[in-house]
C-alpha cells in the first residue's frame, strides 16, 4: 500500500448461528469485487467456533467446540480476481460487549497499516435501541450489551472525529439517544432500521461497487448510497416489506434538542390542564416495539398537535416539520408499511411508556440519566413531560383495575 487509506471500513459483528447465512451472503458480495489499494475492510467477527465454516469456508482451525471465539479479517485482492478473507489473528478473550475491547480494536486500526483518511463502521447483531450485541432481555437485568455510551467514548478517544459513517445492520437502532450520542462522538451519518431490519436489508455489491470506483466519495454520498436502492426480488420485497431504513444527518440534532426542549416545557403544562386530550391523541396502533415502548418522535408530535387543536404552537411545529424534512438524507420504507394510514415510522423514535414499570424506560431512560440515556440529559423538559404522561397513563389503568 502507498500513502494512507482513503476509506477503512470496519465491522464489528456478533454473528450468533442464526445470522451466518446472511453473513456468508454479505461476503460473498463483497469477495466478488476486487478490492483497491485506496480502500480497507477490517473485520471483527465473534461467532460460535463450531459455525465459522459457514460463514469462512476456507478457515483452516478446528470447529467441534461449543465455545465463542473472535476473529480479526482484512479483506485483500485475490491473484484470480475478486478478493479474500485474510485471517489476521483469533482471539478466545476478546469481548464486542466491552468497551475497553471494542477501543483497543479501533486504535490498532488507526495506529497500523489499515489506518485511513476517513472511516466507516458497520455493527452488526442484535440491536435494542439504546444499545447493540445484546444477549438476554432488556426487560430483565440479565442482559449484556455495548450500549451507546461506550461507543462514543471508544471513537472519540480514537478517531477524533475521522468516522464519518456508521451503519447499523441491528433492529430499532434510529433511536434519539443513539442519534444524539453519535453525534457528539463527532459521527456525520447515521444509516440504520427504525423499524422490520432484517439481516439481508443492505446491497453490498452496490454499496462497495461504488465505493471502490470512486474512493473519494463524500460520507454524504456514501451514506446515500447504503439505503437500499436496488430493485428487489420477491424474497428480499417480503423480508424488507415492514422495514424502515432511514439515513441521518446527525448535525440535525442540535436544532432537535432545543426545539424538543421547548415542546416539552409546553407539553408539560398541557398535562397539567388537558392530559386526557394528549393521552387520546397517543395512539397504542403507533408503538413500533412493545417492551421499549417505542414510537416515532415526529408521529407522536404532529398527532398530539392535531388533537390539541388551534393551531398549537404552529410556529414550532413548523420548524420540526422543516427539520423532519432536511433530517434524513435518504430512507427506504416497505410496501406494507407504505399502505399505513397515519404513518408509524417517519425516521427517529422515542420511548414513551404507558405504565411506570416498564423496564426500558426506568432502566435506559429515567433513572440512568448520566450514563446511557442521551434524552434524559440533553432534552430535560422533553423528559419532564414523558414522566407526567407516563404518571397520567399509570393513573388511568390503576383505576380501571381498581374502581372507586
């Protein structure tokens, strides 16, 4: 290689048994191209021993073992065209759930030969919201996870401000708090599901194709690219027709905060005096994940305004609208989620619980407000508004059990 990288692409993929086919599928798009010296791919892929073959064919080790293991690929050209997986080192220690892992991995990228002028990340794994690679359930304490705190904290003290991208291949990942952290971690786009992700949902052989035509390409143009544009087959319409993909400039977020911030002040007061028209206007249709509580932020806003009426505070609403607008960049919405009246996901959602114990909301929301929530730290009045609806909403269903 001469000079720098233009581009290193990195992957850090939790690939449990039941994603090697789509794994295996992604590289074999990618293998099929022959990689240029502007661009690097570096994988980071922790998988069950025993399933490696499926996904590396040519992996010489032994796969009878039950345990995990981690394996650290770049891709390089191939002599009879297209490129290959070379295997760099396998480590039986190494956790995508740590953050002190997951940094050491970045800075040897950035302090070797694979290190770039611009990155690009790709997570892949089980997704939930807040945070990615979860094993257990975030409705008990039980579950382990990289939440999004951490990963800012591990490219900020790396890549001062050079990853310009990420892609999210995990599920609810257009989340506000993921949003706004990546943000402050200096990240320009975010490409992810709101909503129906499958692991199949991204055109590789595009998205690298282009790529490695024009190694120089923006990160805008690079994340444009991602959302799916191909014309699907009848497979992939029926995987991907509940799925929202969105592409998100993530500079949005500072004119968010602050006009969330004073619909929350408003919303407040409005709770104070006319709580049963806004617990009305949130309809349950609208959730788009039961046990987070999760709905779209601009779908729940523009309803709550039509339901108060008078033109409620038109002047503010017509500022998010201008943002919504400018916000995403691209997206992708499925055929059955296109036939829905009103909308349920329009690019960005939110938590907002109808009963005080729900365990997303407490846990990752509320009452974690220094570590993993964003909204609870950047959107206080936001937030004082969800803990006076949540109260109402709990208040309705206690009476309901419970008459007088």
């Amino acid at each position: 290689m001469a000079g720098m990288h233009k581009w290193t692409v990195i992957y850090l993929m939790d690939c449990p048994g039941n994603t090697t086919t789509a794994a295996k599928a992604m590289f074999d798009d990618i293998l099929s191209l022959t990689i240029p010296d502007e661009i690097c791919i570096s994988i980071c892929l922790q998988i069950p021993i025993a399933a490696i073959k499926k996904v590396d064919p040519l992996y010489q080790g032994p796969v009878n073992s039950q345990e995990q293991t981690t394996l650290f690929y770049q891709v390089v050209r191939n002599a009879g065209g297209g490129s290959k997986l070379r295997l760099l080192h396998k480590d039986d220690a190494f956790d995508i759930t740590s953050s002190e892992d997951v940094r050491n991995f970045f800075q040897s990228i950035q302090a070797g030969e694979q290190k770039a002028e611009n990155y690009m990340l790709f997570t892949w794994g089980h997704g939930a919201a807040i945070s990615v690679f979860v094993s257990g359930t975030m409705q008990t304490e039980s579950h382990k996870m990289l939440d999004m705190v951490e990963l800012k904290e591990a490219i900020l003290h790396t890549f001062s401000g050079k990853l310009k991208l990420i892609v999210m291949v995990d599920c609810f990942m257009q989340y506000f708090d993921t949003g706004l952290l990546l943000h402050q971690a200096n990240v320009e786009y975010l490409v992810a599901a709101q909503y129906g992700i499958t692991f199949f949902g991204y055109n590789y052989r595009k998205i690298f194709g282009e790529l490695y035509a024009t190694p120089g390409m923006s990160s805008k143009e690079l994340a444009t690219l991602v959302i799916p544009t191909r014309p699907l087959s009848k497979e992939l319409k029926d995987r991907l027709a509940c799925a929202a993909f969105f592409a998100t400039k993530l500079s949005s977020y500072d004119e968010l905060v602050s006009i969330m911030n004073k619909l929350g002040e408003r919303l407040s007061k409005e709770m104070d005096e006319r709580p049963d028209v806004i617990y009305s206007a949130i309809k349950s249709d609208n959730y788009l994940n039961g046990a987070g509580k999760l709905m779209d932020l601009f779908v729940l806003i523009y309803g709550i305004a039509k339901a108060l009426g008078n033109n409620w505070e038109a002047q503010t609403i017509a500022q998010l609208r201008s943002l919504h607008e400018n916000m995403f960049i691209a997206k992708f919405t499925g055929h059955e989620l296109n036939k829905l009246e009103p909308k349920i996901a329009l690019g960005l959602s939110v938590s907002i619980p109808n009963t005080a114990d729900n365990h997303f909301y407490n846990g990752f929301v509320r009452y974690n407000p220094g570590s993993i929530s964003g909204i609870a730290v950047a959107c206080r009045e936001w937030a004082t508004f969800v803990d006076k609806y949540v109260e109402y909403a709990d208040g309705l269903k206690i009476q309901t059990i419970f008459p007088n």
